[in-house]
C-alpha cells in the first residue's frame, strides 16, 4: 500500500527535522498538548495565528492517518491583575468561536486550570517529598539544580538569558533560575490580584505559572506525550520549566515529550502583535473580510517563522479565494451520477477516490503530500494547488478530488465556502469571471515561463498584465493577481492583449 512520504517535523529540542513516530501502539492516538489563552482578555490575529498553526499539524497527522488525543489549556488562573468586571466567560467564548471559524479543528480536551488545582497540589508535594522542591515565606520552589540538563530546550545560556529579566527579588532562592511551583497569598486573595486562591499544604495560595500545563497534561493525555505545541516565546522559559518539573516528577529516565513544535510570531510594522493594539478577527469580519482569507494569508509563511500582517494582504488573500472557488466548485461527483460533497481526511481517501486514467492528479496529490510532509510546508501545497486548477491535463473529477484533498490539509473550506460569501468590496475590485480567466490563463503562461527560466517572457507577460490594472505578486513558484484600485482604466484596456 502506498503511504506517500514520511511526516517530518522540526523538533524543537533536537533541533533537526525527525520522522514523526508516534509511542503509542497500532491504533493508539497522538497524544498532543498545546498551551492555549488566557482568559482575562480577547485573543487578538496574533494569537489566533498559532491555533492555525497547531490545526495544520492536527490535519497533517490525520492525512497520515493518525487519530489525534488533543488538549489545550485555558488559563483562568492568573497571579498578575486583572480588570474589574472582567467575566473570563466571554474571553473563553470568543476564543472557542474564533476558533470554529477559522476552521479549526477541536480539540478533545479544553482543561482550565482552576479545574486541576488538586492535580497540582499532587504534583507539587511529590516533587517536595522527593527533595526537588524547598519551602519559603513566599510559597515552594522548584530547585533547578536537582534538573540534569536543565534548559536544554532553549539551547541559550540561561544564566544570561535570565539576569535581570525579572525585577523580582525573592529572599531565599537558591538558584536564580528556581521557580514557584506554588505561591502564597494569605487569606487574602485579592493580594494575588485575582479574587482567587486555594489551600494547599503550603498556605493558602495559587499554583505557579508553569504548574497548570504539566498537571493537566498528565491528568488528560497521560505521563508522556508525543507532541506539545506552543508559541516560540514558551521556549526559552515556560516550556524550559515545564520539563523540568515533569521528568523530575516522573522520574523514569524518559523524556517527558518526544517532539516540541513552537510556532513564529504574527508581526505588524516589525513588531509581534501586543495586546490591546492588535486587531481581532472580529474587526475583519466587520469589514466583510471573510476568517478563510484571513487563515489563507497565514498559510503563505511558514508555521516556524514569523509572519508580517498587513490589511492589504488580507483583501489580497480573499480576491485569490473567491477567484479560486468562482473557477471550480468542489463537489465531488458519486458514482452513482449525484453530486455531493465527499469528505476527505486522509491520503489514502484521496488515492482511493483519484481515477486511475487521470496521471496528472495523482502527481499533484503525491506533491501535495510531498510539501505537507516537509515540516507542514503550506506555501508549497498552495503553490501545487494554483497550478493545479490552470493545469489542462487534470480530468475534472480528479480536481476535484485534488481540491478535496487540499482543503483537508489546509482547512480552507473549499469544499463547502459559497463564493459568495467572499464577496467583499474594498476598492481592489473584481474583474467578471470571463475576464478572471483571461487573466489567469495569462498568469498561467508566466508561471510556465518562469518555471523554464524564460525570464523575458515572464517580464512581457507581467507588463500586459500591468497594462490591464493586475498587479502580480510571486511567492516561490506560485502567483497571485489582485486589481489595482485605479480600475477606471480597465474598460478601455481589458480587450487590447
């Protein structure tokens, strides 16, 4: 049976591509945890733009078909303050809708962690009974010293990493990189800013910041995991001390995870999106921008690298869907004559539904499996996608499968999006679909030109195209054409190539 290529994954910790091979046994599921919000305030694009991210690698290891065991923490349990009023219900809703309509897979599990503050206290007494944590005034520390390659997921020099990265003095810490495993408060609990606070065998308080995702891990998903997801920021000091609590608590001479994905960050103006100036999905559904446009953009860049957000390639991204879906809606013919919607989650549901007779889909969705398998390369199964749909050897029903086959990697909602849901006006504009494919035959030949390194035909084609009010962008072996705003000029010179 061909199974197409071998998943590989960077491995934060290894720091190399490895073939993904999950512990567990046949038929086992993936046993995946991923650090979610905090729900105290609004996830904003750049925070949305790493669930993206976690829902491509979920897709890829179901094409591969592997079942998924997923948790993602929710964080309503904070030390710093937090606004009066504020109801962390809302947060969470607006999170878990954002989600869903950026397509993204759910997870099976969505622990908060005042729903495992037991499982914390647990964990917390066996790493003191064992001599890994030491009591002060201020609550239990966890003593890194006793952590044989401690920080090793970061690959810095810690020690410099951390001088004066926190203004914070403690009385009493052995080690300046030691971190609260619990912290006292007092009776009161509006000391710790937050209204909320348990008893422990410490003193009333409140779990440390790195406690929460290691017990509800363990909790859900088991003393070992595949995968842990999280943002590039966690790894040098979150994820860092995560380790080194879990394999000190387990103590079995195994890592507590065999593969660390860490996502890049979502940039504006240079600079990763901060709260309470970062725009939030709903300020583009306002302005009729559709969240499959928005995903779109995020899956031009790389998961592992930064990315620059920009207005303008939003409205960019939305007139390549809707000229995507205006050219083939992918329903995919039964084959007893109807046509409905086949769903495809695997490689092996596209092969089996692929014609025999039809040669050229079967490369491209060998291809698309090919770039999905080199570390989630969604840039590249974009760019075998475009070249698809203008390719004159692909058999109708095999587009479609090949579609189908994309949106399961992609989550794109090609099989089900209504172009006309894309149907937003922002003074880009949109060219009538006979005219749609003028130009996308015309980009079609520049694609062939530059691909055989006819760099004087590309450069023709380009200034027709600009003649027209096209503006082409490249982006690896793929382009893209959006209509300028001048689009006066486009009566009179649409006909004149």
């Amino acid at each position: 049976m061909n199974t197409g290529a071998e998943l590989r994954l960077y491995n934060s910790l290894s720091r190399k591509l490895e073939v993904f091979e999950p512990s567990g046994g046949e038929g086992e599921p993936v046993r995946m945890y991923s650090c979610g919000p905090v729900a105290f305030s609004s996830a904003h694009l750049g925070i949305l733009r790493g669930f993206v991210c976690v829902d491509l690698l979920r897709r890829a290891l179901r094409w591969k078909g592997h079942s998924v065991r997923q948790a993602m923490m929710i964080t309503d349990v904070v030390r710093a303050g937090v606004p009066e009023g504020t109801d962390p219900e809302l947060h969470i809703k607006e999170f878990l809708d954002s989600l869903a309509a950026l397509n993204v897979l759910p997870a099976t599990h969505y622990p908060r962690a005042s729903e495992h503050i037991d499982d914390m206290i647990a964990m917390a007494g066996d790493l003191e009974r064992r001599g890994h944590a030491y009591r002060l005034d201020s609550g239990l520390y966890f003593d890194t010293s006793r952590s044989p390659g401690y920080g090793e997921l970061a690959g810095l020099d810690l020690d410099a990493q951390r001088e004066g990265a926190s203004a914070e003095s403690i009385p009493g810490r052995r080690n300046k990189n030691d971190f609260a495993l619990w912290r006292l408060t007092g009776e009161d609990a509006e000391a710790a800013g937050t209204g909320r606070s348990w008893d422990s065998p410490w003193g009333r308080g409140l779990p440390g910041s790195h406690l929460p995702c290691s017990a509800a891990s363990t909790a859900l998903l088991g003393p070992h995991l595949d995968i842990h997801t999280g943002g590039r920021h966690h790894r040098s000091l979150h994820h860092v001390n995560e380790i080194a609590q879990s394999q000190a608590h387990f103590a079995d001479a195994r890592p507590w995870v065999r593969h660390w994905l860490h996502h890049g960050a979502l940039t504006a103006a240079d600079q990763p999106m901060v709260r309470h100036r970062a725009p939030h999905l709903g300020d583009l559904t306002a302005r009729e921008l559709h969240p499959m446009a928005f995903r779109l953009l995020l899956l031009r860049g790389h998961y592992h690298r930064d990315l620059a957000y920009t207005d303008e390639g939003v409205v960019a991204a939305q007139a390549t869907l809707r000229r995507l879906l205006a050219r083939h809606r992918p329903a995919i013919p039964h084959p007893r004559g109807e046509t409905r919607h086949t769903r495809i989650e695997t490689y092996q549901d596209a092969r089996r539904l692929l014609p025999p007779d039809d040669p050229a889909a079967h490369r491209v969705l060998d291809r698309m499996d090919t770039a999905i398998c080199a570390d989630l390369n969604t840039a590249q199964v974009l760019a075998e996608l475009q070249q698809a749909v203008r390719s004159p050897d692909i058999t109708e029903h095999g587009l479609r499968v090949v579609l189908a086959g994309a949106d399961a990697l992609l989550g794109l909602r090609l099989t089900t999006l209504d172009p006309a849901e894309l149907a937003q006006q922002t003074g880009t504009g949109e060219l009538p679909l006979g005219q749609q494919h003028l130009v996308d035959r015309l980009i079609a030949d520049r694609t062939a030109a530059r691909a055989r390194k006819d760099w004087e035909r590309a450069d023709t084609i380009r200034a027709q195209l600009s003649r027209m009010g096209i503006e082409v962008t490249d982006a690896g072996s793929d382009s893209t054409w959006t209509l300028r705003r001048d689009s006066h000029v486009l009566a009179e010179r649409r006909t004149r190539i």
